[in-house]
C-alpha cells in the first residue's frame, strides 16, 4: 500500500466511523436500499456473484456529500437482502486515476475476480474541456477473495482511443463471448454524437479497438454507462445518453437511460425504451447470477440537478442517494420487464388484505402495495404526500411540494394500454413502483412530512395485500 493510499484509507475510515455514531438519529435513512455508509453515492459498479455472494461496488465520494473525488465502496451479500459493508477496494491514488476512480464492471474467470473501471485525471490549465481537458483510462485489478485486490494496471491507455474521440471515454463494462473478452466503452465524439468503442481481448489483458456501436441520427452528445448483454436471443445495449431534448411523456429527467434491442449493430433511435419514468434513475447495469437470471441496480440519483433540487439528506443527514432494489430483467413482446428480485419477498412482515370495502388505510412505515385491479382509472394517494393516477394508457406520479424538494409530476405511457398490476415499494424517502409485472417501472426519492401514513385507493375491482417491510440487515 502506498503512503497515499495509507492517508486515504485512515481518512476514510475515521469519517465512516464518526458518520455511524450518529445513524441513530438520522430519519431519512433508507431500510430497503443500499445508502452510502457517509457521503455521496453514485452509479452501481462491478456487479457480479462471485464465490458464493453477491458483491455490488457503487461510485462513492465519502468525503463530500455533494459529490467531489470518486472512490469505490463495495456491498457484498449471500441472498441480495443482508448486505456486509466491506470497506473500500478502490482509492484514487495512481498516477492513471488521481482525480477519480469512475464507473466500471467485473467479470468472473477462473475463480478470479476482475475489475474494470475508468482512471480519471482531469488536466490543470489552458485545456478545452470536452476534447482534451482530461485523460480516461480503463484500468485493471484482480482478486481471489473478492475484497483484497492487486495492483492496477492499464488495459486501455487514453492515447489509444480513435482519432475522432475526445478524452469523454469511460464506464468499461466487459464479458466474454466464445474464447474471447469484449469491453464496451461510452464516448463522446468530437463531433459531439455519443456512441460505445467496443475493445476486444484474448486475456484480459492487452485490448485492441475492434469497432464502434453508434446511431446514424444523432441521439445525445455522450453516451455514459454502456452495457451490453444477451436476453432471451436478443441483444441488448443499455446506455446512459445525455443531450435529449425533454419531452411530455419521454426523457422527462435531464439525462437518460434506456436500452436498443440490436439487430446486427443497427440501431434504430425511435426504438429506445427508458428504463424509469420517476425522477431519480440513471446508469444502471446488469449482471447473470448463478441462477441465470439478468439483474439491474440503477443508481437512484441524477447527476448536474443542482439548479433544479436539492436533495435534503445531503444538508440534513450528510449522506445523498442510494441504488434501487435489484430487479430481474425479463423479455415480452419486444419489451425488457424489471422486477424487484424474488429475494425482496423475504422483507415482509405483518400483512393486511385488501379487497373492495377498504378505502383508506393505515399503513406501516416502510411499506409495500401489492394490487390487482381492473377498472379504468385509479388512484392511489399515500398521505397528502404522494399520489399516483393512471387512466387508460396514460400514469402519472405526483409529489407534494414538500414531498417532491420542489419536483412536480411525471408522466408515463403504459404501452399495453391498461394498467391491470401495480406494486409499490415504499421506503422511508424512496419509493420504487411497477406497473403489469414491469411493463413500466418509477423510482423517485421523496420526503414525507408527518402526516400520517394513510394509503388511499380509488380503483374498481381492487384486491391485494399491503405488507409491513422489514429493515434489510
Ligand atoms: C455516470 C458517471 C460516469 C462516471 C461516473 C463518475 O453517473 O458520470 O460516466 O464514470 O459517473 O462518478
């Protein structure tokens, strides 16, 4: 370890242990999602299981709840509901990633664990930001514990990037197809269109540029946090777009994410789905566990909203924003599903059926609805806080001015046309919904005030449960 690793760590580790003195306290803490253990938290990385647990890295800036110098923190877990903090693996502490340890994905080979993420180095001076103000590396570390890991070293040197790329390049997410690895890179060409670099490798080791995946109408500047993966014998490529126009029913959040279903590398624009209609959703990944099933964890935050909210953890608490529940990632009919991982069941406590006569209910602190119904329209209003409507193919999520920090309403389309499910996780300041098993899913952060916890359900031919969550551990 090195001598600025050493600083680092100690640093870190006094203020993680100031922060937890005083978690007693702290109401807006979150029981059912993965939080920052102080600080800032962003993007989920190095998703993966591994040797027998589940390990989820996360972008994490403990020092500063509004963000500044990019760490990683890392979660692990046997059944994806008990979670172990286990410190932190990554320290911007290189030559190649001084001013930030960015995104990045893991890929298990041979009982080992690898991790790929961006180096950051952000250039002092007379540099134009967007072409070479900074220098992004994809860096390399191993492990056979999947908590200790080897020194860094290069896998792609920011020379190395084709010629009409700025230095905008990051977020590797690797795999392996047949006998060789591929590496998607997210970049931000000089002519200010996004697009993912795919690099390709025998080893893991040395990495040759093999081509560009990219649309042929501009879509975005920057394309961050790209993913690729097979579902059901389609491809599919996740990216984080950034430069959409804002519309009513779509791109409502000022950057996106969604996915392509590829047809030979072509990518038709008009087919990319979002993945969240709710406020607070961005560059999310996906990884196969040992059971074969695909799970996303987004990160529940957007970045540059600064002018718009203000999230009220960072002042009150010193902790901001948290990752989504894992959710399972299913194909219908031209569509990828998301739904909170059977696992999630095990946080129910006390229960209460709800069936026609029940209107108003008085429910438990965290909370989650489970509903089938079949009327037109519904209403479902939790305190004076949160009020979520849907009429025909039309949803609509509202949020108290309070409630919201200042954020209004979001619309969605539900593209069967008729809203026949919904589920509703709600956590002390988060709430995830998903409509028809995943057809159309919303997560936002919200603050409730102290008006008691009464759920209000307007809908025809309503049944379900609403159940008490448990804290995760
Ligand atoms: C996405 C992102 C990534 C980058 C990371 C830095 O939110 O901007 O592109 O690697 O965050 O924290």
């Amino acid at each position: 370890m090195s001598a600025l690793t050493g600083i680092l760590a100690t640093e870190v580790r006094k203020i993680e242990e100031t922060a937890a003195m005083s978690r007693e306290i702290q109401k807006q803490r979150l029981t059912h999602h993965l939080m920052p253990p102080t600080g800032w938290l962003n993007d989920p990385n190095g998703l993966c299981y591994f040797k027998g647990r589940y390990h989820v890295f996360f972008q994490y800036a403990p020092f500063d709840a509004e963000g500044g110098l990019k760490f990683w923190g890392h979660y692990s877990s046997e059944d994806l509901v008990s979670w172990r903090y286990e410190g932190v693996p990554l320290y911007p502490d290189s030559n190649y990633d001084c001013h930030g340890v960015y995104s990045g994905s893991a890929i298990v080979e041979d009982e080992k664990l690898h991790l790929f993420f961006t180096g950051n180095i952000k250039m002092d001076g007379d540099y134009d930001y967007i072409n070479n103000g900074r220098q992004a590396s994809t860096l390399h570390v191993e492990s056979e514990d999947g908590v200790h890991f080897s020194a860094k070293e290069v896998a792609v040197d920011y020379r190395n990037y084709p010629e009409d790329y700025t230095q905008h390049v990051r977020d590797p997410k690797v795999w392996k197809d047949g006998a060789d690895y591929f590496m998607a890179l997210g970049g931000r060409k000089k002519n200010d269109q996004g697009a993912v670099l795919i690099y390709k490798s025998e080893d893991l080791k040395n990495w040759d540029y093999d081509k560009e995946i990219t649309t042929e109408e501009p879509f975005g500047y920057m394309w961050e946090c790209p993913d690729l993966f097979e579902i059901d014998g389609e491809q599919a490529l996740s990216i984080s777009p950034q430069g959409l126009e804002r519309e009513e029913y779509r791109f409502q959040n000022i950057y996106q994410s969604g996915y392509f279903l590829l047809k030979e590398d072509k990518i038709n624009v008009k087919e990319f789905q979002e993945w969240d209609m709710g406020f607070d959703f961005y560059a999310p990944q996906t990884f196969e566990d040992a059971k074969g099933r695909r799970i996303l964890i987004g990160w529940m935050g957007l970045p540059d909203v600064e002018e718009e909210y203000t999230n009220p953890t960072a002042k009150d608490e010193g902790w901001q924003h948290c990752l989504t529940i894992p959710r399972e990632i299913t194909l219908h009919d031209g569509r990828l599903y998301q739904y909170p991982v059977e696992e999630m069941e095990a946080l129910r406590g006390r229960c209460c059926e709800i069936d026609e006569t029940q209107k108003n209910i008085e429910v438990w602190k965290p909370f989650e609805l489970d509903l089938k119904l079949d009327s037109r329209k519904c209403r479902i209003s939790v305190g004076d806080d949160l009020m979520f409507e849907a009429d025909g193919r039309e949803a609509c999520l509202r949020l108290s001015e309070k409630a919201g920090a200042g954020r209004k309403q979001r619309k969605a389309v539900i593209p069967s046309g008729r809203l026949k499910e919904l589920r509703m996780l709600v956590d002390t300041t988060a709430v995830e919904i998903y409509l028809n098993h995943g057809e159309v899913v919303s997560s936002t952060r919200y603050y409730p005030g102290k008006t008691t916890q009464v759920v209000k359900l307007e809908a025809d031919k309503i049944q379900g449960h609403i159940y008490e969550l448990k804290e995760m551990t």
